[in-house]
C-alpha cells in the first residue's frame, strides 16, 4: 500500500513530458536557409542529411520522386539527392522570383516580380503559358510573394504590396480581389475552401472562411516565446496543427525560433531554432512521411 501511495504521488509530480518523453514531438522537413544561400533537409534529430547551394532562396517542395524543387531570386531548379540538377528554369535577368510551385502535369508554377506576371515553365525550361497580374506595387520588389495553384485549377496571388490577395481563374482572369489588413507573405487555399494567410507587416497570421469572415487568428504577441515578425510560410499538417516559418531578418536574427508548430488551440508544441547553422529560414515542408504535393497531399 506503501509502495503503491509513493507511485501515486510521484505520477502526479512528474511532468507530462517527462511521462510521454517517447511522444515528444520532433520534425524531419525541408527548408531554404534565405540569408544562409542554401537548400536544406533535416533530420527528426537535427542533423543536416542534405544540402544545396541556392542565391536566396524562398519556396521549396519535396517531391514524391525524392527530388527537390526550390525558387531562387533568378528562377528555380529541381535537383535530385545526388546533387544532380534534372531541371532549371532561369528568369529574365530583371525579375526576381520568391515563389514556386509544381503542377500535376510536371510543369512548374512561378512567379516573378519586376514583371508583373505567373509563368508555367514546361520540363524544357521554357515559358509554356503566362499569365499577367494587374499590379501596381510601391516597391517592385515587394510585388508578389506567396502564389499557389490550388486543385481547381484557380490562382492565388499575394500582392504583397498593395495589400491584397488575388484569386484568378485558369486562364489568368481575375475572378475576385480580397483586400487584407497587412502585406500577404504566404497563402493555403485548405480543401473546406478556407484561406490561411500570413501578413508581413501586421504580424498576425489569419484563417479566412469561404465569406472571407475571420474564423482563426494569431496576433503579434499571442504565443508567447514566439512573437511574430515577418511571418512567411505555412503548412497545414494532416492532424490539424499548422507550421509557420518567421522570417527572423531585419533586426531579430538569432532572438527566437525560425519555425514553429502551432494547434488550433493555439499552443505551441514544435519549434525549430538552429541559429548556429541557420540564418533566416522561412519557408519549409515537413516530410516526415512520404507526401505528394501533385496530389494535394501538401498543404502549404
């Protein structure tokens, strides 16, 4: 009975993670080290397994080949895990690309500023539809971030810029124009028809229903150990919880977690802070098992 009253007590002392230590979360996952130049996988562990040189690079995709796709400031490139480059697409020499994407077909969805236009590059590397976008940025380099296909074939844009997210149909016409509270740096169009967007400048993340009605919301100083500063990528995991990629430049280098895992209910319970080996990272793709983003399977 002794014995038994000690267990007891010492179940109710010991914390939760020290009791569940084998259900301690941990991610495998892709990502671009922006101001570190490079493509990256990392393991559950932390350990680097794989790397590319890249020139600033933003967006990155692990396919279901075990290839890399990644957007570079001059175009984008898959790579396979050898490190051998199996298709490239260079922009015109003005533009600057921050956004990729590939599409069932093998093509590939990018977006360049300076020129005011979507591209789908076919796998000879040549421009095989464009799309122009009505914009008119302040700063032109601010003039897209974010932009994805979604399954119905329709066009997300962030005009970052100017405030608002675009939506166009497949030809490049544009169906709607959404106005938001902050520069758009990320969006995911979720299979309810719901919209995650991340805001540059406001810092808040937001969940947008089909009415465009707020229906979740994560402010600036909301989580704590986590402020928001340049919130940039997202990806929504199959058990609900979202990762978010904080751009972690302009000044807070170095001050808090690149990443983070974030529940509906809005507690942090994942974070990513390698700052000895990393720069700015904030775009990612958990892969901790196998995915195919040509399928929808990869909500980011």
């Amino acid at each position: 009975m002794k014995n038994g009253l000690l267990l007891i007590l010492w179940l109710l002392a010991t914390p939760l993670s020290a009791l569940k230590a084998e259900d301690k979360i941990s991610h495998r996952l892709l990502v671009t080290d922006y101001g570190g130049n490079r493509v990256c996988i990392v393991s559950a562990s932390g350990e680097i397994e794989w790397e590319y040189p890249a020139t600033t690079p933003q967006d990155c995709w692990l396919l279901a080949n075990g290839n890399v796709l990644f957007s570079q400031s001059t175009g984008a490139v898959e790579v396979t895990r050898d490190k051998k480059v199996v298709w490239q697409y260079t922009a015109p020499p003005q533009a600057k690309v921050h956004s990729c994407q590939p599409l069932p077909d093998g093509s590939v969805l990018v977006a360049e500023c300076f020129m005011s236009r979507l591209v789908i590059v076919g796998r000879d590397g040549r421009v095989v539809k464009e799309l122009p976008v009505k914009s008119t940025p302040k700063v032109m380099s601010h003039q897209f971030r974010g932009v994805r296909r979604s399954t119905d074939g329709h066009f997300w844009v962030c005009l970052m810029d100017e405030k608002k997210v675009v939506e166009l149909d497949a030809e490049g016409a544009q169906l709607r124009e959404i106005p938001l509270n902050g520069q758009p740096g990320g969006i995911v169009k979720l299979p309810n028809g719901h919209l995650i967007v991340s805001l540059w400048d406001k810092t808040s993340i937001v969940e947008l229903d089909e009415n465009l009605k707020t229906v979740w919301r994560i402010g600036e100083n909301e989580l704590a150990g986590n402020p928001l500063r340049i919130p940039m990528g997202i990806h929504r995991l199959p058990n609900g919880n979202t990762v978010f990629g904080n751009y972690i430049g302009h000044g807070f280098t170095r001050k808090q977690p690149m990443l983070f895992e974030v529940t509906p209910d809005k507690k942090v319970v994942w974070e990513f802070a390698d700052h000895t080996r990393f720069k700015t990272v904030c775009q990612m793709q958990i892969i901790d098992t196998p995915a195919d983003p040509l399928n929808g399977e990869v909500l980011r």
